[in-house]
C-alpha cells in the first residue's frame, strides 16, 4: 500500500490503521530520511494502541518503552552503526511482549525480528509524505 499524506495527522491516522491490526510480538521497520515523519508515525500508532503520555523520538536514549493495554517499544537506531551481541542483550527486552516500532532498522543488521510491517517515509514536498506500508495485514 502507498499513500501521500498532506500533514502530520493524516500520518498519525493512517498509523493507527495499522497499529489496529497488530499484536503483542510483532515488529514494525520505518524507514525515512531524517524529518520524513518516522517518530510521526510512531506517535500515532502508540496513542491507537492506549499509549496516553509523550510519545517522543528515543535518539539519544535509543529506546522507550510505553506502558498501556498493549505495551509499545520505540526503538531509534540511528546513532548505532552495527549492533554487536551485547547491545543487542540491552535492546531484545524491548520485543518482549511489546508491539515494537523500530526507527532507522538498517542499523540493527541480521539481529531484528523479522518485521510484520516495514514502512517507508519519503518527503514529497514541504507538507506531503509518501508513506508505503508492506504487510499482509490487509490495509
């Protein structure tokens, strides 16, 4: 699925479609350049799945873990270049019985789960956003 979104609510609510249809376990990859909307996605995924704080990009902490009816991890690679088996000890506890957003997944290497659904962020202009969502969870 491909879609261009004209502003930052129409990227929270078309990721509450997906996040509707996720569970606990699953993982979900997004990719973008920096400023393409990621953390935008993210935030609204995490409000759909009963996250009600701050949901905030997790660059310099790496990772946030939101307690709600179903727990969500955001993960924000970015800062890492290749994971090696201790920073991987530190990050699997955040897949653990969570829905998992993981921000810039290039950087995890082969240790990742294996995605449910990897998006795609691209700027179209100053206000538009291509969003491309693949997943067999019927969007």
């Amino acid at each position: 699925m491909e879609i261009v979104t004209a502003s930052p609510d129409e990227t929270e609510a078309l990721a509450a479609r997906l996040a509707e249809r996720l569970s606990p376990g699953d993982v979900v990859t997004i990719s973008g350049e920096l400023g393409a909307g990621k953390t935008t996605f993210v935030r609204g995924a995490a409000r759909a799945l009963g996250v009600t704080g701050p949901v905030s990009s997790p660059t310099f902490t790496i990772g946030h873990r939101y307690e709600a009816p179903t727990p969500v991890a955001h993960l924000d690679l970015y800062r890492i270049v290749e994971l090696d088996p201790e920073e991987w000890g530190d990050l699997e506890p955040y897949f653990d019985g969570t829905v998992a957003f993981v921000e810039w997944p290039e950087h995890g290497g082969d240790w990742l789960p294996e995605a449910r659904a990897v998006v795609t962020l691209e700027h179209v202009d100053e206000s538009h956003r291509s969003v491309r969502i693949d997943s067999d969870l019927g969007l």
